[in-house]
C-alpha cells in the first residue's frame, strides 16, 4: 500500500442503517424508537400511489404525504411542504425516494429540526450525507449541517426492485461516481478507499438487471448496498473535477442530475488518469476492465445508459459558457485544471467519445 495512504484523518458520522429485503415494514418500530408518533412523508410526484399504501400498513402513524419534491430542492417548494408540515402536527419527517425525496427532507429538517428516516429508492446517495443542495431563482447552492443528517436509513432492497432501466442503471453511475472520486480524494483514507472499491464492483455486477428493470433480489441487494458505500465515501471525503462539473451542467443548465453523472464520469477520470494511477488501477480492477475511463463508458453504454452530452439536452455552444463557471470557484482536483484542458473533456463528451486513461506520470 502506498506510505501516504497510512498517514490520514477519518470522521464517521452518526446515524442508523437498517438494509434488507421488506424493511419497510420496520418503520414504526424505527419511529418508536425515534419517540415519535406520527410522520410527515415526503416524496415526488410519481411515488404519489406507491407512498399511499404506507397509510394502510401504519394506521394513525401517518401524519400527511407530501408527494411535491422535485430535482435540486427548490426553496419555494419547501416553504410549500413547511407549510403542510406546520399544519400536519407530525413529529418526525420520513422521506422516500430518489435524491430529490431526500432532499426535501432534510431542507424541512435544516428548518425544524425534526427528526428523520431516509427511505431511498434510488442509488444517488444522498441520504447518508450531511449536505444539502437547494436552488433558489434557478442557482443551486450546496450546505453542511449535521442537522440534515437522517437519524435513520431504511434500506428496503424491495422498493428498489422496480426502479425503471434508465433510472436503475444512470442513478447507480451517479453512486460509482462518488466511490471514483473518493479513491483520488485529496483526502481520501484506507477506510473509504476500501469502500468505494467494493462498492464500484458490486454496482457493476448488478448492472445486467438493473438494465432490464429487473427485480433479481441478489443484484437488487448488491446495488443498494454498493449505493451506501458510495454515499459514506461521498459524505467522507472531498469530491473533485467531476463532482464540480457535474453541478455545473445541472444546476446551470438544468440537465438531469445522474444523466449528467453517468456521461462525464469516464471524461472526468481520463482528464484526472496521468495523476492518478493507483486510483485508476483500482477503478478498473472493480470494473474488470484493462483501462477505467474506458470501462465506465462502456458500463454505460453496454447498460443503455446516455453516453453524450448531446443527447441529454446540452447545446454545444454552452460549453464555453460551462468552462467558465466551472472555473469560477477554484477547487482541488488532481490534474491541475486548465481552460484547455476543460474545453477538450466537455467537446468530448458532448461528442460521446469513448475516453482512455493517460500513462501514469
Ligand atoms: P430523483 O429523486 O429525482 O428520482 C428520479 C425519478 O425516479 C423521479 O421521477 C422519481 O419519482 C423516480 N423514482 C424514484 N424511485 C423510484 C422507484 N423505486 N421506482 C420508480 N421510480 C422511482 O433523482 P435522483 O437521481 O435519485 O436524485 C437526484 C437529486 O438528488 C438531485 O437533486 C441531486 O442534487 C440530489 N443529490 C443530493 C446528494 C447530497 O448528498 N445532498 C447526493 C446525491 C444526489
């Protein structure tokens, strides 16, 4: 192992993670355990009749369902669901969802301090992170507060086992980008560096089902596990060039969240290769590939997942405008960022060329 990666600082945070098939069916008992009587559910719009059904299995529990949250946490949204909330008298928030559900959650616990249990059912990540990222007049900015932080995780393997093919497999690329990132994080550690490798190739072994929309319990389990991983390596250490980018061309220009993750993530790692070969070896032994950048694209492409920056909606003449706000705020990344160089990844990936890895310097 390399010396440098046995000199490190490691902060775990707080929290409880129950993960299993039919776990959903523990939610009172994780409420009780909580103090809490009854709930204000939070989830988007298409959830609405599935989230429904909570009100048959937990009679009196349930407070009010709020099926409006919507992609990167609108602050007029949540003072929308403050409101309900005030009104509901629930005191506890349970969130269920993607990333979005998730985010409304914490925005109202950010708010009122109320306690929560994150139900995900996609594979972004976020219920295991202290941040929240909300928009406001369509700039989106990011926070930390151990507040946003859910009390309790309730993985249930089953709410994800109809995820549709395209969420299932773009949502898991989003997952393997935060384990990717956490492996040449400038503050990376042993502990998530084990992790994020484990999580990558167990996502990548769960890839063939997700791409159907499958319901196989085996590859279902391996994805929401992989997912936590990869939301403890998101929530652990610093993220870098394709975070930033991807941020950049959601927030500004109103992409979608994992689209955007699943066709930069193999530009970003070919852009950061030379600096980081150790990193890189380690990507693609997960992948079972012979060159990381080039096994994350092929994982998206083998998978029906989008591979260009053109055919999710960006137009090529935003990509100097792009460059600039990514160059807005500094940030750390391994390769020193360049104009050029920045021009160069997103030309590419607008373009969906297959990237490779660079010779290790
Ligand atoms: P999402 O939550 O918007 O979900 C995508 C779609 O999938 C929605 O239409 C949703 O209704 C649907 N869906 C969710 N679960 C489903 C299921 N089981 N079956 C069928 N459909 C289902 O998208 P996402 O990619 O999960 O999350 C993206 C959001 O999360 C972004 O706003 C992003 O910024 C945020 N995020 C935040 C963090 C953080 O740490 N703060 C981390 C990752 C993502």
């Amino acid at each position: 192992m390399h010396r440098k990666e046995l000199e490190f600082h490691f902060r775990s945070l707080p929290g409880r993670v129950i993960f299993g098939n039919g776990t959903l069916m523990e939610l009172a008992n994780e409420m009780d355990m909580l103090g809490a009587r009854r709930a204000f559910v939070v989830t988007t719009p298409g959830r609405s009749a599935a989230t429904r059904q909570l009100e048959g299995r937990f009679p009196g529990r349930i407070a009010d369902i709020y099926a409006g949250a919507v992609m990167h946490t609108p602050v007029e949204t949540t003072a929308d669901a403050e409101r309900a909330l005030a009104a509901s008298g629930a005191d506890i928030l349970v969130s269920i969802g993607g990333g979005s559900a998730i985010g409304l959650g914490k925005a109202l616990a950010l708010r009122t301090d109320l306690p929560q249990i994150a139900i995900p059912t996609t594979y972004a990540g976020s219920e295991a992170t202290p941040v929240l990222g909300q928009s406001q007049d369509g700039v989106k900015t990011t926070m930390q507060s151990p507040k946003v932080l859910p009390e309790t995780i309730i993985y249930d393997v089953a709410l994800s086992s109809a995820l549709p093919a395209r969420i299932g497999v773009t949502s898991a690329i989003n997952a393997i980008a935060h384990a990717v990132e956490a492996l040449y994080a400038r503050d990376r550690n042993p502990v998530t560096s084990l992790m994020a490798e484990e999580a990558i190739r167990r996502i990548a072994r769960a890839m063939p089902v997700l791409a159907t929309g499958g319901a196989d319990a085996d590859a279902r389990s391996d994805a929401l596990y992989g997912a936590w991983l990869c939301g403890i390596c998101l929530a652990s250490v610093g993220m870098a060039l394709h975070h930033k980018l991807c941020h950049t061309l959601g927030g500004s220009f109103g992409l979608p969240h994992a689209d955007v993750h699943t066709v930069l993530l193999p530009h970003a790692v070919a852009y950061n290769s030379a600096a980081e070969p150790e990193a890189m070896a380690r990507i693609a032994r997960a992948l079972g590939s012979d060159d990381a950048a080039g096994g994350l694209f092929d994982l998206a492409a083998r998978h029906g997942g989008p591979t260009s920056l053109r055919e999710i909606g960006l137009d090529a003449a935003g990509i100097d405008r792009a460059v600039e706000i990514a160059l807005t705020n500094p940030y750390w990344n391994p390769e020193p960022l360049t104009r050029d160089g920045l021009l160069a990844l997103l030309r590419d990936a607008h373009a969906g060329t297959r990237p490779a890895c660079r010779p290790g310097r």
